[in-house]
C-alpha cells in the first residue's frame, strides 16, 4: 500500500490529487458525506488507477455504504475499467443489498457463460444464506457441486451460517464430513461456525474436540476469532474457569492488537463478572488505541454498568465526555439508562441536558428509556408523552421505533381507563404511521373506549374489515352499540 501511495502522489494531473478511498472519507464515513464526496469525484471526471476503485469498494462494504459502492462499481465499468471476475462476485453482492434478490438473480442470469464460475456462484449462495432462502440455496449448491464449483471453504461456510441461523445446527457436521471427502481445506470461519453449531445442540465436549483436531491438523493456526468465539461457548454454557483459559489464549493471539478482539475481551470478561479483567483490558486499549471510537467508550460503559461498576462507567464518560469530537448519543443513552435502573433521575437528567448542548440528538432509544421509567412508575401520561417522542423522533432518524406488544397494551388500557377516544385515535394514527398491521387487541380496546365514552363510530365495522381484524365475540357486542347511527 505504501508504494501504491508513492505511484498516487507522483502521477499526472489528469488524475485525482489523492487516493480516491481517502477522498470518500474525508468528511467521516457518514453516508452523506460519503454519497457527496463520491458525486464530487464522479463530476469531476479525475482519473484514478483500478486498485483505488478496489480498494474504496472494500472499504465502503466495510462501512455498510452498499449503494455509493455500487454506484462506484458500475459507472466506472462504463468508463471503461474492466472488471474481473472478483469484482463480478463483489457486485453481485452489492446488487443484492442495494436493490433486493430479484435484481441479484437477474444480474447473474445475465451474465456471459464464462464469468459463471465458483466465484458469481458462490457470491448467489452467500446472499441466498443471508436471505435464509434454504431451497434455493441447497439447489444453487448442488448445481455447483454438479459443476464442481463446491471447491472451497466459502460456499460451505455459507451454507453451514443459513443452518445455524435457521435452528438447524444438526446438519453441520455432515457437511464438515462432505469437505473432508472432497478434500476442501477449512479455514477459521469454518471451524468456528462448527463449534457453535456443536455448542447448539450442547455437546460441548464436541467443541473441545474440534480444537483438538485443528491443533492437531496444522494447516490453519487458530486466530483470536477462534479463541473469542470458545470463551463465549463456554459463557454461554456457564464454564467461566475454561472461559477464561480462553481469553488467555485469545489474548495470546492479538499480535495486532485489533481492535475487535480487545472488545470481545472487555465484553466476555464482563459476562464472567470479573471486573478486574475488564479494567486490565481497557488500560491495554488505551496504550494499542490512544485514539479512541465512541463504540469503545459505549462498550465499556455497558459492560462496568452491567457489572454494577457505576463509578468506573461514570470515570469512563467523563473522560469520553473530555475527548470525543462528535458526541454520540448512544453513548449518553448507555448512562442515561445506568441512572434511570439506580432511580437517580436527576443525574440522568443532567445528562440529556448536556447532550442537548454539544449536540448531541436525542434519539428513539432516549425516550423510550425514559418511557421504561415512567410505566415502572406508574406514570402513565408521562409514559405516553415519552413513546409519542420516541416514534416520532425513529420516523425523523429513518430508523423505525415501535413499542412492544405489552407497552402497547398498557397504554391504549390508560386511555380506555380515561374515555379518552381521541387521545387513543390520536396514538393509533401515529402508529400506524411506522407499524402497517397493528394487532387485534389494539383495536378491541379502542372499541372499549368508545364504548366507555359513550360515543359513536358508524363505521368501525369497515374499518376492522379494511384493517383485516377479527374481533372476539364480546368485543362484537360492543360493536353494536357504537356503530348505531
């Protein structure tokens, strides 16, 4: 990559002045300033050199930016940089979580014959796994074992993922037999895919086994993803000696000190309650990351709160609270929540106040922890006040907020409790805004409080027909009082 950087600084003005990657996230990786940033290198015809536009790709799927991937992807195909059959898998890929499956499949029938290899096909298996379509996926693998594409371990591990996902674990180890038959090497993925699927079906000894065998194969060194993913098995089964065993090993194997396995470490040591450990680790962090992600602070926060280390989470927002350049609410959340549970109301007030002054937005979590607060309390108008907040504010974040079944049925209970119909009519407009079916219960108890009320609805029988709901006979009853003209 240095030379690569070297070849970017030296060549002509025709081309973009720095390596396109570092363009698109200039601004932070945002998707709108990823989105602006890319329609400025578009317009601006630069030239860059194909690795960039390889490079940039990668890094976008690594953001979850699918769509200025594509876009990236496809128009400069159409300026004339040839792709390979990789960078067909790639798109592939990118189309289907950009536009759906059905463009995914479309894309792939058209390809030419000799860009259908393991690598488009195996790119269809991977986004048939994650849409959890098993027929299709199990008929897309036999045709690629038919045309003996079934070559590496990726396919596999696609499908073995969709078996776990599905409550499925059972079906695993005959595949991991079909690839020692075929002579298909495994990797990292692979065996820990295995041993969750042996650890849903509670052979944990099987576990044990499939470690033995990997140390005793040789061929894939076990990673730190290997050791974190054993510690949780054995967390999850209650094994919290061997759990941290695990977490030594996995340690062990941090070399690079990435980041991901300093957070599993934070995490899983607080699933075993030893504070201690997470206080190590998170000093560790800081000396490998002295730069440190909002997401860091947030899983620190969590984890001390969780193990009733209120102090410690306090110390860590503080100093997040000093250093952090855009302030994240999810971090605030994280605190806002640990007050809220200790009832110290007033701190997590200060709280949301602060947050409001640095900029900070409240989102539909914030309220809704507020909304928690208050039906704990019994404060039910206050309650209704917060999850009107939170619906709107997820509906403004483009990120849908619906409460539970059993907050749904308290609150539409507080207005039948009231005759309030309109604050009812109110709430279920406004639901039905980000939730297209609301159940039945919903509209029985507003029903009940029409008929509380005294008041008429002549056409509430229409209504329950157009929202396709099937009231119980008692409710039917009511049905004919209120529906009188």
């Amino acid at each position: 990559m240095a030379t690569r950087t070297k070849l970017v600084a030296k060549r002509s003005s025709k081309y973009l002045e720095e390596a396109l990657y570092q363009r698109l996230f200039k601004g932070g990786s945002s998707p709108q300033s990823v989105r602006s940033e890319l329609e400025d290198f578009l317009k601006s015809r630069k030239r860059v050199f194909k690795w960039e536009v390889g490079v940039s790709i990668r890094k976008l799927r690594t953001h979850k930016r699918f769509r200025p991937a594509l876009k990236l992807s496809e128009i400069m195909a159409r300026r004339g940089m040839n792709p390979t059959v990789s960078d067909q898998a790639i798109r592939l890929d990118l189309v289907a979580k950009s536009r759906g499956i059905a463009s995914a499949e479309d894309y792939f029938i058209n390809l030419p014959e000799a860009l259908k290899n393991h690598l488009t096909y195996g790119a269809l298996l991977n986004c048939y796994c994650k849409e959890l379509m098993t027929e299709k996926a199990e008929a897309l693998m036999e045709k690629m074992r038919e045309l003996r594409f079934a070559s590496s371990s990726m396919s596999y591990n696609s499908l073995m993922t969709l078996y776990t996902k599905i409550k499925q674990p059972e079906k695993v180890p005959s595949i991991i037999q079909e690839m020692k038959a075929n002579d298909v090497m495994p990797d990292c993925f692979t065996y820990n895919v295995w041993m969750r699927a042996l650890a849903a079906i509670n052979d944990i000894s099987g576990v044990e086994r499939v470690i033995e065998e990997m140390k005793r194969d040789g061929r894939i060194a076990a990673d730190w993803t290997t050791y974190s993913n054993l510690a949780s098995i054995y967390v999850d089964a209650g094994m919290f000696q061997k759990a941290e065993g695990a977490l030594k090993e996995l340690e062990k194997r941090n070399t690079r000190h990435d980041l991901g396995a300093y957070q599993f470490l934070i995490t899983l040591y607080g699933r075993t309650g030893n504070v201690v450990e997470v206080h190590r680790v998170w000093r560790s962090l800081k000396l490998a990351h002295p730069r440190m992600a909002n997401m860091s602070y947030l899983n620190i926060i969590q984890v001390l709160v969780n193990l009733k280390d209120l102090s410690g989470a306090e110390a860590c927002f503080k100093e997040w609270e000093s250093k952090c350049s855009v302030y994240d609410i999810r971090v605030a959340n994280a605190m806002i929540r640990a007050y809220i549970k200790e009832d110290m109301f007033e701190k997590a007030e200060a709280i949301k106040k602060l947050a409001k002054m640095r900029g900070g937005r409240l989102n539909a979590k914030s309220w809704e922890i507020y909304m928690d607060y208050y039906l704990k309390k019994g404060d039910l108008k206050m309650a209704h006040w917060c999850a009107d907040r939170a619906i709107k504010k997820g509906r403004s974040h483009g990120r849908i907020w619906v409460p539970s079944q059993e907050v749904l049925q308290t609150l539409m209970t507080y207005f039948e409790n009231r005759m309030d119909v309109a604050g009812a009519e109110n709430f279920i407009e406004l639901l039905q805004k980000v939730e297209k079916d609301l159940s039945v219960e919903v509209f029985e108890s507003l029903i009940r409080t029409y008929s509380a009320a005294g008041k008429k609805s002549p056409g509430m029988r229409r209504r329950l027909k157009m929202e396709n709901v099937v009231v119980s006979d008692a409710t039917k009853k009511l049905l004919e009082s209120i529906c009188e003209e």
